[in-house]
C-alpha cells in the first residue's frame, strides 16, 4: 500500500513539471481536441512507465511520448497528411498567434517537415540538442548535425525570401568600407 | 546569429509562455490526474511486448518485409532510459543489388499504391553498407522510429540508385523487404511527396 502512495506522489510530481508544457507543446502541433486526446494518452504512458520517467528532467521523454501519441492519432485516422496542412492554417488563423515576421514564416515552410520540427523542438521548446535527441530517439550527433544543416537551410532561405534585410546588410557593409 | 534565428523563430511560437494553458490545480487538471491513477498499471519495466506493437508486427508480417530487431532504439538513443513503447525495433530493408523493380516498370501512382512499405525518412547515417534513416512520417507498413538500409554489395553498388547523404530527406518504398528504385524511392521533393500522398492518403 505504501508503494502506492509513493507511487502516485512520484507520478504527480511529474504531472506538475510536464502538464502545462506539454499543453504547449501539443497544441502547436495538433487541434484543440486531438491535443486534449493526446495529453490523456501521454499522462497515462507516463503513469504505466513511471520507472522509465527521468524524474529530474521529464520533458523530452514526455515529448517523445507526445510525439509517438500525435503519430498514432494522425495513422488512426487515416488523416496524417492533411493535419500540418490543417494545423497551419489554424495557428495562421489562431487569435492568440499575430504572425509578425512573414519572411522567417515563408522560409521555414519551405523547408522538410522534419527540418521544421527540429527547428520547432529548438526554439520553442527551447531544447538542446541532447534532450532532442530524447525525443526523436536518435543521438545528439546526429541532432547536432541535422539542426545545424536545417539552420544553414533556413538562414539560406531567408536570404532570398528577406532581400530587403539582405539589402540592408550588404549597404552596411558597403559603407563601412567607402573611405 | 544562432542566438537571433532561435530568438526570431520563436516569435512564431502559436503557444508562447504569454498564451494561457490550464494549470495542474484546476479540478478538471485534478479529475484526469485522478483518472488515470485508477487505472491499472499493466507494464512491468522490461516488458518487450507491448500490446500496442502487435498490430504493427502482425501487418508487417503480412507485408512479408524482413524485420530484424538488431538494437532497441532506447539503447541507439543513448539516454539509457529504455522506454519500452519507444522499442519498435528498425525496420530493416535490403537495398541495391537486384531489386524487383529492376527492370523499372514506368513510375505511376497506380502502381506506387500497392507498395508495402512506404515511408519519408531523413538519413541520420551513411556508413559502410549502412544507411540508417529517422522516419519522419509512416505511409504504410510500420511505425518503427527507425529503418535501416542493408546494402550487402555496398552503397556505390546500387543499380538504379541513388546516393544517400546525411541529413537529406527520402521517400522510400519496399516490396519483399526489398527498396524498389527506378522512381519509387528517391530524394523527397514536392512532386514525389504529392505522388505519396496521391497513393497512400486517405
């Protein structure tokens, strides 16, 4: 019995450290309901595999469950190649989301999906390469290597898509060397 | 510059810290923590069979691809964590040498359509006769994390292939647990995605 209770403290530490951050972290991806579908699916992976929890840093383990649990919606539903399509429409149309920087937003989506997402895992849940190497289950070489490229991609893409800012560099640039 | 990029990507965050998310205190918060502590807690640690991955291995089986559970991929990952819903085995595939699709039938969706195995994946390494790709998206017959490419004769033998390179995206079918070439497998672009989407999307 006391296993028990030990048990569901240990799980409700965690619920507290991962339940709004993974809120986030769904809901960029995924609906309002299939983020709420989710967050059930990931709470319970976390309450079955509580031994596996990294109890100091459970955020991309959790991710990771996160990310198995979207990709098994989006099977089930037989509606996985529609959904970024959907979900870019939303969080384009999403009240709480004023896209500010259309250059930055057009050049990240030429980009492949999976550069997109280890863009995404970088800048807004803020991970480092070795957590999100976690929760794509590879290695932080590989991260490493792939965030680097997917930087050199965007900032490249940047370059054509935000001729004016490039512009304003090169004229800079051009300036500080008259004499 | 790496610190601007991140800076600047996250202004696109739909979910910044400003945007509101339900607390852990609320009752409705509480009511689901308390749900799901009622449930039993079915996995013992260790457990390699979950009932989650039989379906998978049944299909698999079906689709006669050879899987060889060379390396758990919470042992790849090198957390030493060992999530056993994370221990889908690679799927593993043959590529180059005779492949069925030799003698390169012409590319249409009609014939992509009933491929077994079909899959994007970016290669995460390219070693020897080794390619290991990450599987960004599953169209058909699987759900491993990971698949990895034999190619016994060596990667410059493919006939009909392709070079793979880190870090670059492909879209890949297999029959017989062989990769088919000549158009059915090769670097991800608009065009192929659309033809995968065409073939295997609701």
């Amino acid at each position: 019995m006391n296993s028990d209770i030990e048990r569901r403290q240990r799980f409700e530490l965690v619920a507290a450290k991962v339940y709004e951050p993974l809120q986030r972290y769904l809901r960029r991806r995924a609906t309002p309901d299939d983020a709420a579908d989710a967050l059930s699916d990931v709470l319970l992976t976390v309450w079955r595999r509580l031994d596996n929890v990294p109890p100091d840093i459970p955020l991309p383990w959790c991710y990771g469950v996160a990310r198995r649990a979207l990709a098994n919606q989006r099977r089930g539903r037989q509606r996985h190649l529609r959904l970024v399509e959907r979900m870019t429409t939303e969080a384009s149309t999403s009240p709480a989301h004023e896209v500010d920087d259309p250059a930055l937003e057009a050049a990240l989506s030429e980009l492949t999906e999976s550069d997109q997402e280890l863009l995404r895992l970088w800048a807004w849940e803020q991970l480092e390469p070795r957590e999100i190497a976690t929760v794509l289950q590879t290695t932080p070489n590989a991260v490493s290597l792939r965030l680097t490229r997917a930087k050199a991609k965007l900032e490249s893409k940047l370059r054509r898509q935000d001729p004016f800012t490039a512009g304003q560099k090169r004229d800079r640039h051009t300036e500080e060397h008259r004499p | 510059m790496t610190d601007e990029l991140r800076n600047r990507l996250s202004r696109l965050d739909p979910m910044a810290s400003d945007v509101p998310t339900e607390p852990v205190t609320t009752e409705s918060s509480q009511h689901l923590l308390e749900e799901i502590m009622t449930t039993p807690n079915l996995e013992q640690p260790g457990s390699s069979d979950s009932p989650n991955k039989r379906p998978w291995i049944a299909a698999v089986a079906a689709a006669a691809v050879v899987i060889v559970a060379i390396a758990a991929v919470g042992l790849l990952s090198g957390d030493g964590g060992g999530d056993p819903i994370a221990a889908t085995p690679p799927l593993e595939l043959n590529a180059g040498g005779e492949d069925i699709m030799a003698s390169c039938i012409a590319f249409s969706v009609e014939y992509l359509a009933p491929m077994p195995v079909a899959f994007e994946g970016t290669v995460v390494s390219a070693v020897g006769d080794t390619v290991t790709l990450d599987v960004d998206t599953w169209f058909k017959g699987g759900d491993a994390a990971q698949v990895v490419l034999n190619a016994p004769q060596g990667l410059e033998a493919l006939i009909g292939g392709f070079p793979f390179e880190e870090g670059t995206q492909y879209l890949i079918t297999a029959s017989e647990g062989n990769v088919n070439y000549c158009g059915f497998s090769g670097e991800s672009t608009p065009e192929m995605r659309a033809a995968f989407e065409e073939a295997f999307g609701s």
